[in-house]
C-alpha cells in the first residue's frame, strides 16, 4: 500500500485565501487609521492645554502674557515685522524669538534657553535664538501634522517648526506700502503700521483687558508649517508663530485667498500656510483664554471663530 497522500491547498484555494486576508485587510485599515487619528487628534489636545497652562503661567508671573515679537531690552519698544532679535544688551527670552520662546520656562525648557541671560556680546544674540530655536519641542508640534519632527535644513542653523499659531486678532488691514502683519486686537496682537509711524503695541496682553471673556476668544489655532519649510519655525514671529483670523497678509505669500479664512487644505498647496487650518478631518482644535480647548468644525471658519479673535471686540459669541 503506497504512502498516504498529504491534503494541501490547490491553487485555487490558496488564491480564495489570499484573497480573502486581503479583503479583511482593506476593511481593517480604515478602523486602524481612525484609532490612530483619535490619539493624534488627543495628543495635540493635551499639547494644546500645556501650552494653555504655560500661558498662565506666565501670565501670573508677568501679569501680561507673553510679547509675540521681541522686545527691546531697555525702550521695550516691539520689533519689526522682520525683527527676530534686538542685539542689545541686556539680551533676555524677551528680546529675541517668538512667544513660544518666552513660555519655555513655564514648558520645562528652561535650560534650553538659559543661554540668553548669559550673553554677554550683543552681536551674539541673533546667533544664539537661531541655536536655541535648531531644537525640536515636541509639545508644540501636532503629531497629524507630516512635518511633526522635522527641521527647515534650508536655514543654517536648521529651524524646528511648529503646529501652533497664536491669534493676534481680527483687524488686520492692508495698508499700501506695509506688511498686512499688523492685527491689533487678539491675544498677540502684534504692533500696527500707521503711515510711517508705529503704533506700540504687541508689548504683552493682559488679561483684564480681554472684555469679551476668555472662554469666548481664541487664543491658539492650529496651522501646519509650509510644505517647504520657510513658514512655521517654533523660534519665530510673524507668520511662524502668530496669524490673524481672518489673515490679509498678502504679501508674504502672494496670489492666495484674501483673506484667509479657518477651511480645509492640503500640506502641498503653497496658500495652506497663509491660514488657519489642520491635518484633523472636518475641523481643528483651538486653545481659549481660559485654558481649554475646544473643536471646531471648518463650518465656524467664517463665522463664530473669526468674532472670538478678538478680545474686546464686543462680538456675542452663541454657546
């Protein structure tokens, strides 16, 4: 009696098999990429109520909030629209980088931009906020976002880049011959070209002189860093750190949109940078003044979220 012969797949059979993992695969990667979208989207919540937190803090410790651009060391006057660093001694986190350079402390960073106070040469305070800002933080980077993680190796140092932008109001105007860059009544509110003069604002806002109540003014959005990196380094100002809502800065990138409104987008269109948006579907989170955050969907990019940009705007905002 010869050997029994062993029972095995036909080809046919192999290929029902195959055919079928594959199937259970393509129905299973969907739920996967939903789980993994719902951490994201909890993890950029908890980065957005540290920085929340931050604010506050130092907040208490300032009784203002941070100033979005730099400050000079002695006139206290606020940089320029191109202004990263005042190479005046004193040199302190106050007088180079962005907002998110004077909340490091209240982030655990402290060390991290220590050097500042050490400066001793004026001609080395630029050199130091581009050192200090090669660093990444992760707190202030989405994990949705495709450029989390990474730096603008075009810059020497490179740059680490940012999630986050703070609002600074929803005043903005064109003003011929300027930059758009000027909003004057959000919680960054940057200083304002008027004719050839300035306005001294963006020293720091504070918090009794938001009247139309923190719960109902936002204070932070999310907005992805430009698909090439020139937008959205975390040691920056304007249009790296800070954004209107509506944005009317048309001529940092020219040909998009005026103005900009909170509405979906895609990481490779060059306008994307020039608005509110995130890589969350249907919507984005938002920090208040009060410390929360709250979710919006993109249908509140043209009404309720442009009002709460103010601060004393007088807007009724619907709960």
């Amino acid at each position: 009696m010869g050997p029994r012969a062993r029972p095995a797949f036909t080809l046919i059979e192999l290929l029902v098999v195959i055919a079928i993992i594959a199937i259970l695969i393509g129905l299973l990667l969907p739920a996967v990429q939903k789980v993994r979208e719902a951490a994201n989207r909890m993890k950029c919540t908890n980065n957005m109520k540290q920085i929340g937190l931050a604010l506050h803090n130092y907040h208490d410790a300032n009784d203002k909030f941070p100033s979005p651009r730099p400050l000079h060391p002695t006139a206290r006057v606020s940089g320029q629209f191109t202004t990263f660093a005042w190479n005046v001694l004193p040199a302190s986190i106050d007088s180079g980088g962005g907002w998110l350079f004077r909340i490091a402390p209240y982030l655990e960073q402290e060390n991290l931009v220590r050097p500042m106070s050490a400066i001793t040469v004026a001609g080395q305070v630029g050199t130091t906020v581009n050192q200090i800002g090669n660093n990444k933080l992760i707190v202030v980077q989405c994990p949705s976002d495709p450029l989390a993680g990474q730096l603008a190796t075009q810059y020497n140092p490179p740059r680490a880049l940012t999630s986050y932008c703070g609002v600074s109001g929803n005043d903005e105007w064109l003003e011929s011959g300027f930059y758009g860059s000027n909003a004057r009544n959000g919680m960054f509110a940057v200083y304002s070209w008027i004719g050839n003069t300035v306005a001294l604002t963006g020293a720091g806002a504070k918090m009794a002189e938001c009247t139309d109540g923190l719960s109902n003014t936002t204070i932070l959005g999310e907005r992805p860093a430009a698909h090439d990196r020139s937008w959205g380094s975390w040691r920056g100002s304007d249009f790296n750190t800070v954004l209107a809502n509506p944005n009317r800065e048309a001529s940092i990138v020219t040909g998009c949109p005026d103005p900009g409104y909170f509405r979906p987008d895609i990481p490779t269109n060059r306008c994307a940078v020039t608005h509110y948006w995130s890589m969350h579907p249907n919507g984005g989170n938002w920090l208040l003044g009060d410390g929360s955050v709250r979710y919006f969907s993109y249908a509140a990019g043209t009404t309720i979220l442009p009002q709460m940009a103010s601060m004393n705007g007088g807007e009724v905002i619907p709960n």
